[in-house]
C-alpha cells in the first residue's frame, strides 16, 4: 500500500479536496481500495465523507499514535492507497506523519506574475 501525505502549512492551499479528489480518482482507476484519513482536527475530510453517497473511498478513524498499525492492517485488507489530510502547520505531528509517508504532497497555490 502507497501512504500519500498531502500537507502544507498554509490553509486554503486545497489539502482536503486534493486528498479527495485523489483518492476518489485511485478507487474508480484502480483494482484495489483506496482510504482517506482525515489529520485535521477541522475535520473538514471527514465531512466531506460523510456528504458522500457513494461508498467508497473508504475513511479509517484512527488515533494519530496509533496511525503506523492502522496503516499495516489496511495493507493487509488489501488497500493500495491511503490519503491522509493534514492540518495547515508545522508540527511534530506533522513530521510524524511524513517519516510514515510513501509520498509527501505540498499543495501551493501559484504567485501572481508579472508576465
């Protein structure tokens, strides 16, 4: 299983929708489940979610320190992705879960040009 990180520092930089929008793509793409994991006490993934009507992707609720066996048991259920939205800060937490990561995402949205 892939474990895809998307976190940046900065709010507003589109985390939870490019978390969803990911994972939405890898479970109709795909041949295998893919899981979203909502880091952010906002909890705005997890709306979206439960918003949802169709099953799938799949959200875990799991504790942070508990988060490196939640991501073995998905492995083992057959899960070939999970994407976990991140509160916009630096944080141990946040290192945390990038030392977790198959693949770190720092969405930024784009400076104004001059040309």
């Amino acid at each position: 299983m892939k474990t895809i990180l998307i976190t940046s520092q900065k709010g507003g930089s589109g985390k939870t929708m490019l978390a969803a929008h990911l994972a939405v793509e890898a479970e109709r793409t795909g041949d295998a489940p893919a899981w979203i994991i909502d880091a952010d006490r906002q909890g705005t993934l997890t709306r979206w979610h439960e918003r949802r009507k169709a099953e799938t992707p799949q959200r875990g609720e799991v504790r942070l320190e508990k988060l490196m066996t939640a991501l073995a048991a998905l492995a083992g259920q057959g899960a070939a992705y999970c994407f976990i939205d991140t509160a916009p800060t630096i944080s141990a937490q946040t290192a945390a879960l990038i030392d977790l990561a198959d693949l770190v995402v720092i969405p930024v949205r784009p400076s104004p040009s001059d040309l």
